[in-house]
C-alpha cells in the first residue's frame, strides 16, 4: 500500500529567474509561489467588466499624478517568510520611485481582486495574508463578481473589512482620493446568482 506522501503529484521547484524567463515567453499566466508555479485560469466577461471598470476610473482620477495602474498584465513581487512570490493582482495601482522593474512591482499601494469560483478560497485569506507584508500597501479590496459586494481592507483601520453591499454606497480608497460609487463598480456587470 502506497503512503499518502507517495500517492501526491510531485510539484517541481522553479528558480525565479527561470520563471520570470518562461513567463514573457507563456501565452498563459503563472504565478510563483516558494518555487512553485501555478496556471492561472481564464476570466468570466463579468470579471473583465469589473477589472475594465475598475482600472479605467482609477486611471481616469489618478491622471497627472505619480500613481501607475496596471490591470491583470502586472505582477507584484513579494517576500514573505523567506520565499519569493509572485501573484498577478486583478488591478494594481503603484507609484514608489524605488519600483523600477518592468516586469513586476515591489511596492503598490492598492490592490484590488476579483472573487471567482477558483480564487473565493486564495484572495480572501492566502493572497490577503501575504499582500499585508508589502509595506506600502494601503488598501486590499475584494470584488465579487456574482453579487455586488465589495469588501475593502485598509491598513490605517488594522486590516479590519468594510463591507459596500448597495448601489448607492461609494467606495473610498483614501490613500489615492479616489472614490467610485458601487452602481459604477458593477456598471454592465450581469450579475448571475450561483449555486
């Protein structure tokens, strides 16, 4: 009788300079953790809507200022207990002059997923948990894209979670100024009730 050990898939460590290689040559997104590379999987129109919704606004309000938005193509790179990773967040909004990678951002100041039936589980504890180990990072928003629902982490409130649950609610990300009310978060999102 085979053990438990044996029976599980082997997973092949990767160096992150190999990664970051194959990764501008992979028409698929990974994203690295300790080693370890993982495929990412395709995104719902909803998720795009939201992303799409989300980066335009932050972009539209943000103009002139330091501040970049990236959206779904940036990766940030993160240290936490001494392994490297890499997570490619929803929409990303750094501006650090010490950020000079082309490939990935060290310090965001924003970073915003949205929930799928494949990340529910990862953004709201493993990616959160990692995320709050970026020193610049000012706010950690979570969007569901079945719902509208929108939970917000700040930094300056201990991480604790606000909640935005109705249309007329606005979301605030005050360390940029910026602010979007919900109806324009979810504005051409078909929200599809699941389960």
């Amino acid at each position: 009788m085979m053990s438990l050990v044996e029976t599980m898939p082997q997973v092949e460590w990767t160096s992150v300079e190999d990664y970051l290689a194959a990764e501008q040559r992979s028409e698929v997104r990974h994203e690295y953790v300790g080693g370890a590379v993982n495929a990412m999987a395709g995104a719902s129109d909803e998720h795009i809507a939201l992303c799409m919704n989300l980066a335009f606004a932050l972009r539209s309000q943000l103009r002139g200022k330091p501040c970049r938005v990236q959206m779904s193509e940036g990766k940030a790179r993160l240290r936490v207990a001494e392994e490297e990773i890499f997570y490619y967040p929803d929409v990303m909004v750094a501006g650090d002059p010490r950020d000079t990678g082309r490939y990935f951002k060290r310090y965001p100041r924003v970073l915003i997923e949205v929930l799928s039936e494949t990340t529910e589980r990862i953004d709201p504890r493993e990616k959160f948990l990692s995320y709050r180990q970026i020193e610049t990072l000012e706010e950690y928003v979570l969007v569901a894209q079945d719902k509208m629902e929108v939970t917000v982490f700040r930094r300056a409130n201990h991480w604790q979670s606000e909640v935005l649950r109705l249309p007329e609610q606005v979301l605030r990300l005050p360390s940029l100024s910026f602010s979007l009310p919900l109806k324009e978060v979810y504005e051409g999102v078909n929200l599809v009730k699941t389960g």
